[in-house]
C-alpha cells in the first residue's frame, strides 16, 4: 500500500505530460483523410514520410528555412550571450572595483523586468533607424539576458579560487587569458546551464519577432507555425502541416534536453539555493 | 582581487553595452514615449507629436478592458500558479521519498514538456480541446472547454503541462542538496515519510519555492502566445484578453504612445508584485 500510492501517482503524471507528445506523434503519422475518422490516440496508415515531404516542399521549403531561422537565433544568441553573461559575472563576482555593486544591482533590476515589456519600445527605437523587419533586429536584443550574468557571478563566486587566479598572475598569464584558459573551464559546468536558460528564453520570446518581423523568410519556427495555425480555417490542407511542423520543431529540442539534463539539475540546485 | 582597468573593460563593455542599448534604452524610451500624444489641426491635418504629459496614462487608468484583463490574469495566477507549483513540489518530493522506481525515467518524462515552445503547445492543446478531433471525446463532447468560462482554465492547464517539469527539476535539485545527517533526527525519532517532508524538507527547499514563485508571478503577468493562439481556437478570446495582448493590439492599430504607456504600467505592475512578493516571503522566514 505504501508504495502503491506513489507509483499510481507518478503513472497518472507520466499519462498527463506524455499523452499530449503521443497524440501529435500518431496524427502527424496520418494522412488527411485519416486524421478525422480513425481512433487519435493510435496509428492507421503510416503516412508520417508522405507528411514530412509535403512539410519540406511547401511554398519552396519555407518550414526548413524557418527552422534553420530558429536555429540561428536561438543557438547563436544564446551561445553569444553566454559567453558576454560569463564574462561580466566572472568580473563582477573576482574583481573589486568602484561601482562594482551598483552595476550588479542594475542588473538584476533587469531580472524583473519582463522580456515582453521591451519588445514594443525595442520596435520603435528600431524603427528609427528604419531596422525592423531585419534578422538583426531579434538577433541582437535577444543576446542580453541579466540573468546569465546574476547566475555567472555566483558560479564564479563559487567555482573560481582567488589563490588560482593569483598564481596565474605570477606566471605571467593576462587576465583575459586566464579566464578563457582557467576560470572558464573551471565554470563551464555553469555555463551550460546559463546557455540552457538563455536557449529557452529566446525560444519562447514569441513577441518580439512578432512585432518586428513582417517578411516571411526572416520567421522563426514558432511563428512561422503560429502563422499557418492562423490560416486553417481558409486553408484546410494546412492542418496536417501545421501538426508535423510542430512534431518536427520540438524534436530536436526534446532530444537536446534530454541530453543535457544532468546539467539542468546540477545548475539549477547551486542557483536555487543561494 | 585588484584588476587592470583594460581587462575590466574588456569584461563588462561587451555585455555593458547590449544592456543599455536593448535593455535600459528601451525602458527610457517607452517612458519617454508614453509621455506624448499625437495632435492633429483638423480631421486630416498632418500629425504632430507633442508632449502630453500624463494623457495617456488617465487613458490607461481610464481603459476598462485593461484592467479586466489585469484581473484575468491574476486570477489565473492566483488559482494556476499555486497548483502547478504544488504539482511540482509533490512530484519533486515523491522522487525523493525513495518509494519510487524507475526515478531517472520519470524524471526525464516530466521534463519533456518543458521542451515545447509555449506557440507549439498551445496549438497541440487547442487541437486536443476540439470537440470533433480531440481524442478525449467523451469530456470534449459533453463539456466546451473552449467556450468564455472556461478558456481561462485551458489555458492554464496548458501553461501548467508545460513548466510543472521544469519547476520539479528546481525543487529537486534543492532537496537532493540536502545533506543526509539532517534526516537522522528525524529517522531517530521515528518521523514517517510524510512527517519528514512536511517537518524538514519543505522548509529547507522553501528558497527554491519561492523563486519558482516569482518566475511564475512574471511569467502569468505576461501570458501572451497562448491566449494568442487560441484566438484562433476560441471566439472568446478577445484582442485585449491579457495585458500583452493589449499591448499587441494597440501598437497595431498602431497607438505606439498608449501602447508604451500601457507596457510601462505592466513593466511597473510586475516588479512591484514580485518585489512584494519576495519582501513578504522574507519577512516569514526571519520569524
């Protein structure tokens, strides 16, 4: 009985998070015609090819330029970002400097502010400069992430000895080379979690290239799904697409989280605590 | 340690420099902006941007669907937030309780989710809420859940699915932070399991609820692509169902200036609430 109760629990969870994941496996698996009149949670013909390939050559192939899109500004973004929020935190959290506190606490002001909030002025100041509408315009306010930098700081706090940095010092080693040769090192169990955190706040930034983008080729994925989702009503042969397009953009995702999950909870527990 | 002024700079600048120009820039410039109004002389006369002072933000206050679809989301909040962090808080302690096999696969299974896009979630939902192609025919075919009562909660249900995992992993992480000695007195004592997690872990973990809590708070205040997407689901979602779709749907009209007056009082209205929510918090634990 003890421990009945536990597995039935975590039976139901598991049924609740995974059913949604199965649904739209099976359904992007068949064709039209199928999709309404046969059992949802269960295969008839197993169309999932014929899908994919009506998926990849519409309108040109635009869903893989959209996620090849998503890709860049995401991954790249995110890689940037890290890589800036390291180093500001590592400074922040190693060196003593005047202003040191006040920088960090302006920073972390912008923790609160929420992402959404700057996306409409971010469009206008953009458009001054006639720039919406542009890959930079999503790409370069999405590597800014304060976060990255509060969390680096306490990583460097925590990971990177004083006495290491000093002895490097002794032995010749610039401060620029130390850091990318020692302390990033030292960090990067850290870093990955940073980037993880910064992968998903730009993937789920939905408003920003909503208000920015107009011109089609510059979408990511998400929107460029939420566009056609838009259209089912007038174009019904745009439902199976619009449900293999979205088993084919989480994929990848599922699978890299998968992998990387030990440096979820690993990073996430010496964030939390603190 | 003292550093050489050429590698500070060569640290913070980079990282200095995108935060004022596409983190605080924007802020003043939404400000700024939310301070002028457009004139015209006459009906068709060109339009002149001039200082307007407060003007739109008696709009804002003045604006009645705004603040309805404030107390939407607090409401959502109230009732969503609560239960998904509760969800998580259970699941994240059953994985500790040691009753349970098979932890690694569960704990990858909750995760899953997290790992769809809020966009991509909410159109998978919104298919599964669909009285003709939803799989669970016998609850969508008795029950709209796409009709105006209930939509809110469909909502919530799939902001739920996606971030319960995700706020799991965080509770997890601190309660595997526990050292083991801790438990002795309470093993010696002959403390069951539940008295154990209610006694010692919950409070130990509680830093980590409450900063669950705060994204939370941010994250409901700025619920956007999923009553976004559903629009196109339900004809109960309106165009200023939550603040950001205010927001949205004013800068199309396009009103940039009531626009930004309405961000910065959400901007505003999300700080405070997780300020006041951390401050309050704090305040508990010093007792």
């Amino acid at each position: 009985m003890k421990r009945v109760t536990p597995m039935v629990v975590m039976g139901a969870a598991t049924f609740y998070f995974l059913i949604p994941i199965w649904w739209l496996f099976v359904a992007a698996s068949k064709s039209r015609s199928e999709f309404t009149g046969t059992t949802p949670l269960w295969f008839a013909d197993f169309a999932l090819t014929d899908n994919l390939g009506e998926l990849f050559a519409y309108r040109d192939g635009v869903f893989l330029r959209w996620m090849l899109n998503s890709v860049v500004y995401t991954g790249g973004a995110a890689l940037l970002g890290t890589i800036l929020a390291a180093m500001c935190g590592y400074a922040l959290a190693k060196y003593r400097f005047r202003g040191r506190e006040a920088i960090f606490n302006v920073i972390l002001g912008g923790v609160l502010v929420p992402a959404t909030a700057l996306a409409l002025p971010l469009f206008l100041i953009f458009s001054r400069f006639e720039a919406t509408n542009t890959f930079w315009s999503v790409f370069l306010p999405s590597l800014v992430n304060p976060f990255g930098v509060y969390l680096a700081r306490i990583y460097a706090g925590a990971s990177v000895p004083d006495e290491l940095l000093e002895a490097s010092r002794l032995d010749g080693s610039g401060e620029i080379r130390t850091f990318f040769t020692i302390s990033s090192r030292l960090m990067f169990p850290a870093l990955v979690t940073i980037f993880l955190f910064h992968f998903v706040a730009v993937w789920n930034n939905f408003l920003l290239p909503l208000i920015m983008l107009g011109e089609e080729r510059l979408f990511p994925v998400t929107l460029g799904l939420y566009t056609w989702n838009t259209q089912v009503n007038q174009l019904p042969e745009l439902r199976m697409l619009v449900l293999t397009g979205a088993l084919v953009s989480i994929v990848p995702l599922v699978i890299a989280f998968l992998l990387l999950q030990r440096f979820w909870r690993n990073g996430l527990g010496s964030g939390a605590i603190k | 340690m003292r550093a050489p002024k050429k590698a500070l700079l060569f640290f913070i600048l980079p990282f200095g420099l995108l935060f004022t120009a596409f983190y605080l820039a924007p802020i003043l410039y939404a400000i700024k902006q939310s301070l002028y109004r457009v004139e015209r002389t006459g009906t068709f006369g060109p339009a002149v941007e001039v200082f307007g002072g407060l003007t739109q933000y008696q709009r804002v206050f003045a604006d009645g669907p705004f603040w309805e679809s404030i107390g939407r989301v607090l409401l959502f909040g109230v009732v969503q937030v609560p239960v998904m962090l509760g969800l998580a808080l259970l699941l994240a302690l059953l994985l500790d309780s040691g009753l349970v096999k098979g932890r690694r696969f569960f704990r990858l299974a909750f995760f899953v989710p997290y790992a769809v896009p809020g966009v991509v979630a909410a159109i998978m939902w919104g298919f599964l809420y669909s009285p003709s192609l939803s799989p669970f025919d016998a609850v969508t075919g008795n029950v709209d859940l796409l009709s105006a009562d209930l939509v809110l909660w469909s909502m919530a249900n799939v902001v739920t699915w996606v971030y319960v995992g995700y706020n799991m992993l965080i509770i997890y992480s601190s309660l595997l932070a526990i050292p083991q000695e801790v438990y002795e007195a309470a093993r010696i004592d002959g403390a069951g399991a539940i008295r154990t997690a209610w006694a010692i872990k919950i409070p130990l973990v509680m830093p980590a609820i409450v900063l669950t809590t705060v994204f939370s708070i941010i994250g409901t205040l700025q619920l956007l692509a999923e009553p976004q997407v559903f629009r196109t689901f339900s004809s109960a979602v309106s165009s200023t169902y939550t603040p950001n779709l205010t927001v949205y749907s004013t800068s199309s009209i396009p009103n940039f200036h009531l626009a930004a007056a309405f961000s910065v009082v959400l901007a505003l209205a999300t700080c405070l609430l997780s300020f006041a929510f951390l401050k309050v918090t704090q305040r508990g634990g010093d007792k």
